[in-house]
C-alpha cells in the first residue's frame, strides 16, 4: 500500500471520527428538555454558594428563575451554561439543525451557479465563456466576507440586531453564500469538462456519433462526478466558516433576547432559535469578561465541524487525479 493511499485512509478515519464525535454529542444535547436551552435563569446555588451565570462546566446547579422565585429546579451542566443560565450542550445541539439545513440550501446555490457557470466556460460560445470567466473573476477579486455582508444588507437592510427574521432574511444568506463561493465549482467543472474534450477517447466517441447527454453520462460525468463530491466536502467547510464569521459581525438568522444587568444596561443577545453563526455574536464580550466557556463550545462545535469537512476532502481527492 503506498504512503499516499495510507495517508488518505487516515484522513478519512480522522474525519469520519470527528463527525461521530459531533454526532454523539448533538443526540446528547437533543435529549436535554427543551427547558434547559430556552429558559434564563438568573442564578444559581453551586455546593450552597450563590453564582450567578455562566455557570461553569461540570457543576450540579441549583437555579433560580430571574423573577427570584424560589429554586425551581437542578441541573447538571456538562459544558457550561451561556449568560442566560442555558445549558451550552443543549443550546448548541439544537443550533446544528437550522445551521445544516443552511448549508445544505446554500451548496445547492453554489453548485447549480458553479455547474453552470462551468458548462458555459468549457463548452459555451465565445461571448459566454467570457461572460462567465469576467464574473469569476470579479469575485474573486472582491474581499468574500465583504460581498456577504453587502448582499445580506441588501435583502435585510442591516445587521441582524436590527433587522426582522424570517424567509427574506434565509434568503438573503443563501445567495450571499452562493454568490460568493460559485467560481471554484465554476473551474473545476470547466478543467474537467475541458480535459475530457481534449482525450483520444473523447475524440473517438464524437466520431462515430456520440453526442448530448449520451456524451457527458459515458465520458465526463464519471471524471467529474467524483470530483465534485470532494468539491461539496471543501465548500462545507468554507460554508460554515464563512458563518462563524458573520456571526462574528452580528449577521444571523434567529432573532434574539436581550439580556439586561443591574441598572438596566444591555448585555448579552440570547438567541430565541440558534444556528451556529448566531452563538458566535456574543463572543467578544465573554472573553473581554473572561468567561472561556460560552465561547469555546459553539466555537470548537463550528471548528470541528469545519476540521471534519475539510478532511474528508483531502482523504477523497486523491482518487480524483486525472487518468491519463
């Protein structure tokens, strides 16, 4: 067996390892009553001493409903709690669902772009592919997050702390995502439709007659059809990082609760129905207050998921080289 192939069955085990991991923990987190994650608690008794949120890791709590009334209930917290007193585990896991289904609505927009954009460039009139190259190019040279950010403003108005949630909001996302991620599916599609156009055995086909689709199912949707598999591993990957990042920036799709400390000053957001992105908004203000738990999850839970993605890539693309 040579080094390469030991090297991408070791990707893949690492990715496949990672993914279970993360799925564990989502069912985990799932199993957690809804009133763990949507409930904010303004304290706590930890070993009869009050504490007041986030709670940290490990710790059987006593907690008090912010209206101080008496203990109403006790919970162990395996991760941590946020501001709010909700659990981290829970709060995170359910965040994983609306986050996939983004990702999964926003690479079927980068695909069906990329896959045409590519069709045009490879086989498309000399008008067209220039069109299509000059787009791709303009793209590219525009700053990603950026051009997320202005397509978003576009179809919402502004940041998510002013602006409503709701189906105008998702989709605005997902062309933005789309938007900014089509030109290299666009290149891929276009190399290898344009490698197979060049084979003897391509040539051969067009001979005796094979044209159309019949064409593309025989010759060049085995060449590319692998490859674009690996392509959907890699652009997950960018996908999610590209929503920690506007999360970052305050651009989310849930809406959110504020919380409010002594004197009525606003603090934290508390998303009402968290995606991922959304639980990395409050994260400068944890660290500025050295509070490392809060952040570290959603983080390491985007990280991961992003690491996973990535490394599944780089362990199925090696059997994607070109044949000659």
């Amino acid at each position: 067996m040579s080094n390469s192939r030991i090297r991408r069955l070791v990707l893949l085990a690492l990715a496949i390892a990672l993914l279970a991991t993360l799925a564990i923990f989502v069912v985990v987190g799932l199993r957690i009553p809804d009133l763990w994650a949507t409930q904010v608690w303004a304290g706590g008794f930890i070993r009869g001493t009050v504490t007041l949120p986030p709670f940290p890791a490990l710790s059987t709590v006593d907690v008090f409903s912010s209206d101080n009334t008496p203990i109403h209930d006790s919970h162990f917290y395996l991760f941590g709690s946020d501001a709010g007193g909700r659990d981290l585990l829970a709060v995170t896991s359910r965040a994983v669902v609306p986050s996939l289904e983004l990702v999964v609505l926003a690479l079927i927009g980068r695909m069906v772009l990329g896959i045409g954009a590519g069709f045009l460039i490879a086989t498309g009139t000399e008008p067209l592919r220039t069109i299509a190259r000059s787009a791709g190019g303009w793209i590219a040279g525009f700053p990603y997050l950026a051009l997320a950010v202005l397509v978003i403003q576009s179809f919402t108005g502004g940041p998510s702390t002013v602006a409503v949630p709701g189906p105008t909001r998702l989709i605005g996302f997902v062309v933005a995502i789309a938007v900014v991620g089509w030109r290299d599916v666009a290149e891929l599609v276009a190399s290898r439709l344009q490698w197979v156009n060049a084979q003897e055995f391509a040539l051969g086909a067009r001979a005796i007659g094979s044209s159309g689709l019949g064409f593309f199912r025989r010759h060049a949707w085995p060449y590319l059809r692998q490859a674009l598999t690996v392509e959907l591993s890699f652009q997950a990957s960018a996908v999610l990082v590209l929503l920690a990042e506007l999360g970052f920036l305050q651009y989310y799709l849930g809406g959110f609760t504020q919380l409010f400390e002594q004197g009525g000053v606003p603090s934290f957001q508390l998303a009402t129905q968290p995606e991922l992105g959304q639980m990395m908004s409050d994260v400068r203000l944890y660290l500025l207050r050295q509070e490392l738990g809060p952040a570290l999850v959603p983080a390491l839970a985007l990280a991961l998921a992003a690491l996973s993605f990535e490394l599944l890539g780089r362990g199925l693309r090696g059997r994607t080289d070109f044949r000659t």
